[in-house]
C-alpha cells in the first residue's frame, strides 16, 4: 500500500497532466470565439479586401465643363482670355472650357444653343448686357445654369447680383461655384410701324404690316422714349474711355427732348394718359453708379416695376433727381412708379425703343411680359 507521500505525489502529478491539457486545447483550438487569444485565431480581413477591384481600363470620373460666349470686340487679347479661363477651370477641378465668339450676325444666341447641343454644365456670357441677354434667349426655360462674366459699360444685371467686374478669374470662379438663383426673363414686343396703303382715290386703306411682331428678351430694363435716346446717342469711343458716366454726358443733351403722349394699360386695366419723356419697364433697380430707379423691384417676383417720368422744365428734373437719388419711392406730378405682370404702350409717332441698353429701332407700339424665374443665374 502506497504511502502518503506517493499519494500526494501521484495527485500533484494528475493536476500538472490535466492543467497541460486545458493548454494544449486552447492552443490548438481553430476557432477560440471573439475572446480568443491563440496563434492560430481568425485574423479580420483588411479594409480593402471589401471593396472592389479598380478596373485600370475604366474611364476616370467625368469633370464639369463650361462654354464661354466671348464678345470679341470687349476682349483685348483673346488668346490671353482664353488661357486664363484654362488656368481657372484647372484650379477648379473643371475641363477646358469651350469659347465660342459672337458675331454682328449672332450676338450670342446660336452660340448658346451650340453650347447646349455639346452639353455643357455652364454657358457664360463674356461681354456687356447685350451678350448677356443674347445668351439668356437661349437659356431661358432651360435648367443649364448662366455665369457672368462681366465686360461692357453698364453690366447691370452683374451689378444687381453683386458679381466681381474686372476681375475675370474671380467672376468665372463664381460662375463656377456659386449659387444657383432663378430670376425673371422679361420680353418686350414691338409692332412694328404700319404701312400706310392709299387707293386710286387718296383714301387711306387698312394698314399692312411689313413685318411680323418682334420679340426681345431684356433682364434689366426696357424703354421707350428719353433713356433709349440716350443709349442710341452715346458713342462707343466715349463709353470706352470714360465708361458709364458717358451716359449721364449725352443725358445732358436729352433731358428736353419733346414729350409724347401715351396710352397705357396695367395687367388689362387703362391707366390716364399721359405726355411723358420716357417710360421704363425694369426687372430689377438698380443702374449704374449704384442708382436705384425702382427701389421695390425683385429680380424674381414675377413682376415688372414701371416708371413714367415726365418733368416739364429743369426745375422738374432738378427734384426728379433729388427723388431717385434719396430712394424715394412716394410718386411726384413728373414721377409715376407702378408694376404689374403686363405692360401695353401706344404712342402717335414711332419713338425710339432699348432693351438692356441696346436700342431696337422706333415703334408705336410696345408690350412688356414677364416669364417669372424662367432663367437660372450663378451668384455669389
């Protein structure tokens, strides 16, 4: 019979085996669960391992790319335009724009609808108000966004919306990245002056119309009357030199141009009528120098704001200015403010008439419309 020391010796023995076991179990054990420590335990695959493959004959990610409408004759140096729009796109993350010149023929319309067809992200207008409203023709109920890029005289509608003039990087920057903001395209149609046909017997006949009814689009403001005279009277070569205040000199020698007579009517609705110098329909307020004909005019109200000014003597002009200087928007016996959504004007002889500062030719005849938000303008 064993003692008890080889008892003792025997048990301590056992307990060593089983505890060599339990170890070898654990170190051996394929999946030890989410607590496990052995060197045969599950590793978690890399990030990488659940994505996909990169297919090295795939194309890289397509980049946005703008069309810039230039107006040659605003530009000095074309070629250095053109390789500073490259330098801003490639800053930008964008392609090489596509420039397209306007010509006396197509002051930017066509070339806008070209851009459309290559199917741009952006068409930008590079010029004064007229490129700009040539573009917007063929934006208009488009969702392909307009960028201005500021280069005439007036560029009021850049003004309104605050766009960096001057500075063509930093406007394409915006036009690139800014916001997008609908405003109002407004229209104006001009019937032309009718052809007086007498018979056999001197009677004048009914009137033939030589030619159908002109529609122009303007985002800025339309008139008839003392301010086209001025836009028709101004010259390029001073407009160049002194820029906008070229305007104010030639007004000088306009403000007594001979008062017509007009009839009027408002959404429908007659209004008096009235001898006026001139009658402005505005999309937005303000002009250059920061001037602010029509205080309460929204860019995207869907409305037109008019004015109908009609000072008789220097006195009259002296306190008109005094009224549009001070942002008065009370109305004055030379000073009738209103809007509306439809404007119809009818004058006895044919007077001058400008969209945007473009002047159109005279007419007797004028309506003025508006398409609200129509076009989507890049802003700050």
């Amino acid at each position: 019979m064993p003692g008890p020391w080889t008892l003792l010796a025997l048990a301590v023995a056992l307990c060593l085996l089983l505890c060599a076991l339990v170890v070898w179990m654990v170190l051996t054990d394929p999946d030890p669960g989410p607590r496990g420590r052995g060197r045969h335990r599950a590793r978690r695959p890399p990030r990488s391992a659940f994505r996909p493959e990169a297919d090295p004959e795939a194309e890289p990610p397509r980049r946005p790319r703008a069309a810039v409408v230039v107006n040659p004759t605003k530009v000095d140096d074309l070629a250095a335009t053109r390789a500073s729009l490259a330098q801003a796109s490639a800053r930008l993350g964008w392609d090489d724009p596509v420039v397209l010149e306007t010509t006396a023929e197509d002051p930017g319309t066509g070339q806008a609808r070209l851009a459309l067809e290559q199917g741009v992200d952006l068409v930008c207008p590079l010029g004064g108000d007229g490129t700009t409203r040539a573009v917007a023709a063929a934006l208009a109920g488009t969702r392909t966004p307009m960028g201005l890029l500021p280069r005439g005289t007036g560029n009021l509608l850049a003004r309104n919306l605050d766009i960096p003039a001057g500075d063509l990087e930093a406007a394409f920057e915006v036009a690139c990245t800014g916001r997008n903001k609908a405003i109002d395209v407004a229209w104006l149609d001009l019937d032309p002056v009718a052809e007086v046909v007498a018979d056999d017997e001197g009677q004048a006949e009914e009137p033939v119309r030589g030619e159908p009814v002109r529609r122009h689009p303007f985002l800025v403001m339309a008139g008839m009357g003392f301010d086209a005279e001025i836009m028709g009277s101004t010259s390029e070569g001073l407009k160049k030199s002194v820029g906008w205040p070229a305007y104010f000199a030639t007004g000088l020698g306009k403000i007594f141009v001979r008062r017509f007579k007009i009839r009027w009517s408002v959404d429908g609705q007659e209004q008096t009528p009235v001898a006026a110098r001139t009658i402005v329909f505005g999309n937005c307020g303000t002009l250059t120098g920061g001037i602010q004909l029509m205080p309460s005019a929204q860019i995207d109200d869907g409305r037109l704001d008019c004015v109908v000014v009609s000072p008789r003597t220097i006195v009259g002009w002296a306190s008109l200015a005094g009224s549009v200087l001070s942002r008065s928007e009370r109305d004055m016996p030379h000073l009738a403010r209103t809007s509306g959504e439809r404007f119809e004007v009818e004058v006895d002889e044919p007077h001058p008439v400008q969209v945007d500062g473009d002047v159109l030719g005279e007419a007797r005849h004028v309506v003025a419309t508006v398409d609200r938000q129509a076009l989507i303008v890049r802003s700050r």
